[in-house]
C-alpha cells in the first residue's frame, strides 16, 4: 500500500511512497543493530556534537520544513515554524545537560567501590503522530540518541515527506548509518517489528486503542515502552479569576494546531458564579477565529459525529458546529455548553476545534469534575489566590498541572500522564533515562 501525501486545506494530492518491503525492513533492522553496537561505544561528546548539527540544520532549514508540514498536515505557517524552533531547542538543551546526567553515581556500600551505570538499551522502535510532526519526533530522538540509543521511526501514515526529512536532517547532520531511520511501513508491520529481537524498547505517542495494543504487544516480549496517548485535560476556572486572561488563555489552549493536540484544554470546568461571564468572553473571541483545516476528511467527520451525538444528549451549540463546505477539511471554531458526564464531549477526546462548557458549584465539585475522565495528561487552575490554585493543582490526577497558564510541553520538564493517558515520561532527565539500563557495579 502506498503513502499518499494530501493537502488537508485543498484536498489535493501532493505525494506518494512506495512502502518498504519485507526485504527493506530487514536491511533497516540489521542496519540498526549494527549501528547500535557502534554509537553507545561513541563518545557522548561525539553524539552530542550531532544534536548540535541537528539544531543549526534546523534553524537553517525552518521556513521549508514549516512549508512542508503545513502542505502535508495543514498546520499554520506560524505554528509550524515555532515547532521547528522548539524542536531546536529541545537538542541544544540534552548538548547541554547530558554529559552531567549520564556521569556514574557513586554509592556507599560494603564494597571498595560501588555505583550506578547508565548504559543504552539498543534500537528503540518510535511510533508516532501527525499532529505535530516533527516536534514529537525530536522529542523522543533527541534524549534516545544523546544517551547512545539508536532510533527507528514508524511515522503516520500520512506525513510520510516529513518522516523522510527528519531522517535526511539527521543524516545531514552527520548521523552514522542505521542512527536514525525513517521506516515507511503501516500499521499491519508494528507488531512483527515489536516482535523482533533487535528492537530493544517501544515509545508510542497515539491514540489509547493503539496504546492499550502496542503495550500488549511489547508485554509479551518484556520489552520497555513509554505511551504517551489521549487527553481531556481540564481547564478549571474558579470564582476569583481573571476571566480575560484565562478565556484570552483559553482560546489559545484549545484552538492552538486546530485543536488538535493531547495537552489542549478540552473541558472548561468553571464555577457556577462566573460561568456566563466567562462562556460569553470566550464565545466572543472564537467566534472571530480562522482556524487551519483538521489534518484529514474522515477525523473531520468523526468529530463532528461526536459533537452531534454530544447535541442529542442535550449539550448546547453557542458557536460553530459544522464543518465548513469545500474540498478541505476544515471544521468551524466550536463552542458546546451544558455539557454533562455520559456526553461525548464530557467523556471522549474531542481532536479538533471544539471546546465544552462545564457548569460547577465549588472547588469539590470541580476537581470531582476533572478527575472523573479516565485521562490524566494535563490540566490548568485559574485563580487569584496562588495558594488555593496550587493546593488544587496538586490534587489533579494528571502528569501536567498549570496554575495559571496553559498547559505545554517544555524540553526542562517531565512530560507525560497517568491513567488512560499512559505512563512514562518524555523530556527533561527523565526522558533521557527512559531507555538507559541502570545497572549497579559492586567492585570487592
């Protein structure tokens, strides 16, 4: 089956790849292993010095490779030009820390000399999204090869130009043979690749049905993964707070890449005494929005199956609701208010430009409103009262919680959920130490 590249704002096709055959998978997964041998024994200060060519190469190249996710994906030309620019710095800050994280630590025991070796694992298989195409690429790879891991990358479907470029990047940087590899392959090749023997560890950023399945795959072959999959992050606003800066907030925070991101916020939990105060500033300024086109037809539809289905179940359509008429795929700016637990847009991740209005009575009632989700992946407190958004933060069931501004991801902090949105943590040091085998060294 071939990958075809569409422009989800004009439904054209752009281009099409042959998928690699059985032969090209076992060429890539040889020269995977072999390269794995070759790049943990490389100095750190020699991989490193790739992830400084990656970032220069990145800046250098951010308008054509901004271009080509807004051709191939539909994001906006800002938008897309700020993720190559985050991808950027997400490599200078592992040049910067990864040298003093993977140094030994001493450890006092009944030995002469005792510590802990931080040693990579090997081939890491990298599933991955289309919503932010290279960002969440680079988020994975640029922590698995600092630490000497190898990568090979099982992108969507349908940004198969960017999963090239990002491999070409890397080979431009001066990546050895078989560092990183794109793999144009389809979903049917993810459990046999899981299976091999030389695919060491799995790391998914998807859906909760692919995550449930690849950590039922890399379960029955004990091999490590980290899943990074939906959410319905809450976005709580209490009686105190600022209600132009959080809906100016919360605008960005749901409408941001067309709403179609895990971290947006998705339910706006907000106490009963400023609900109407604030649905009205919000409304106001969704309704003035242009939004980008969702990245393909059929998850337009869906969601707006989930907003109709959300609408019989009582919920109230102040802004948008349909998809826009012509050949791409755009959805209007939407706004569903009286929304309840049991509609879709109260229990489901809505993946586009929809936002849902949540009545509440207090701060109980609010956090039992958050929590109730099955996801954890983020969420945000509005408030005055820092004390009081803080005691609230810490008590939301999620990897992510903000008081007072939008949820994000950023390279200095942990990023990842609990629940249904997975486990594991990308970013940060613990990103770094996900796929690092953390053995003990006794010395008599």
């Amino acid at each position: 089956m071939p990958f075809v590249s569409i422009n989800p704002a004009t439904g054209v096709e752009c281009a099409r790849f042959d998928a690699l055959d059985d032969a090209g998978v076992e060429r890539a997964l040889a020269q995977a292993a072999l390269a794995a041998q070759k790049w943990a024994a490389t100095p750190v200060a020699d991989r490193l010095t790739l992830l400084g060519s990656a970032a220069a190469l990145l800046d250098e190249r951010r308008d054509a490779l901004a271009e080509l996710m807004t051709v191939e994906m539909g994001k906006r030309p800002d938008e897309a030009r700020a993720e190559i620019e985050k991808c950027a710095l997400a490599c200078r800050f592992y040049v910067e820390h990864t040298t003093a994280w993977l140094a030994d630590d001493g450890v006092v025991s009944d030995a002469t000399r005792s510590y802990i070796a931080r040693q990579p694992l090997g081939p890491v298989l990298a599933i991955m999204p289309w919503n932010f195409p290279f960002w969440q690429v680079f988020r994975f790879a640029a922590p698995a090869l600092a630490s000497g891991n190898v990568g090979l990358l099982k992108h969507a479907s349908n940004v198969p130009q960017c999963s090239l470029a990002i491999e070409r990047l890397f080979r431009d940087a001066g990546a050895p043979p078989g560092v990183f590899q794109a793999l144009l392959v389809g979903s049917d090749r993810v459990e046999r690749l899981i299976a091999d023997a030389r695919v060491r560890a799995i790391t998914l950023t998807g859906s909760e049905g692919a995550g449930r399945a690849v950590a039922a795959q890399a379960g029955a072959h004990l091999k490590k993964c980290v899943l990074e999959l939906g959410g319905s992050d809450p976005f709580i606003v209490l009686d105190d707070a600022d209600l132009d800066a959080a809906s100016a907030t919360a605008v960005t925070a749901r409408f941001q890449n067309a709403g179609q991101s895990c971290i947006a916020a998705k339910r706006f939990i907000v106490h009963d005494t400023v609900h109407d105060a604030f649905a009205d500033r919000f409304a106001e300024r969704i309704r003035s929005l242009d939004l980008a086109p969702v990245a393909r037809r059929d998850l337009r539809d869906d969601l707006h199956d989930q907003v109709q289905r959300s609408l019989a179940a009582g919920a109230r359509c102040v802004a948008g609701g349909k998809p826009v008429p012509g050949p791409g795929a755009f959805y209007e700016p939407t706004l569903l208010a009286d929304v309840r637990p049991g509609m879709p847009a109260a229990d489901e991740e809505l993946f586009g430009p929809v936002a849902a209005l949540i009545r509440v009575r207090d701060d109980n009632d609010a956090l039992r409103t958050a929590n109730g989700s099955r996801y954890g992946l983020g969420g945000s407190v509005w408030t005055r009262d820092i004390a009081r958004g803080e005691r609230m933060a810490r008590e939301l069931e999620c990897g992510l919680a903000f008081v007072n501004g939008m949820v994000k991801s950023d390279p200095r902090l942990p990023f990842g959920g609990v629940k249904a949105s997975g486990y594991g943590r990308e970013l940060s040091r613990e990103g770094l130490y996900e796929f690092l085998n953390v053995k003990s060294v006794w010395i008599g």
